[in-house]
C-alpha cells in the first residue's frame, strides 16, 4: 500500500468582477449566475435592446459633397 496525501479541498472559486452597466452605470455581476450580463438587470437589457432595434447605435459616416456620385468610389470611372 502507497502512502498518499489526502485529496485538498477544493479552492474556493474566485470573486466575480464588478462591472458597470451599460445601460443604467451601476453595478453588475459578470458572472453565469447574472443571466443578463453585462446588464444588472431585464429591464437594463431591454433598454438597450430598444435603443439598437430603434437604430440609435450607429456610426456616423461622412456626408458627401454636394454633387458627388453615389456608391463605391472604386466601382466608378
């Protein structure tokens, strides 16, 4: 018989991170156990789901001079 060292207890698991809402600012858990993550709450995570289906997060794009062809610039001559 082998002389083994006795199983060690498990390590506890370490603390979620505390990040900051996306909709609201305050605090939420990034973790599996908060099902709305990143959001600290349904309420927050429909919020921002409004904001996106109301195509509120879009990215500026140049307005082109008075004049200019439309479309690709490389498809044009």
């Amino acid at each position: 018989m082998t002389n083994t060292p006795p199983p060690s207890p498990a390590a506890p698991k370490p603390a979620a991170p505390i990040v900051r809402c996306p909709s609201c600012g305050g605090r939420s858990v990034f973790s599996p156990e908060n099902r709305w993550r990143p959001f600290c709450s349904e309420r927050c995570r429909q919020i921002d789901l409004g904001a996106w289906a109301n195509e509120e997060f879009r990215v500026p794009s140049p307005v082109p001079p008075e004049g200019a062809p439309y479309g690709d610039p490389r498809e044009q001559d």
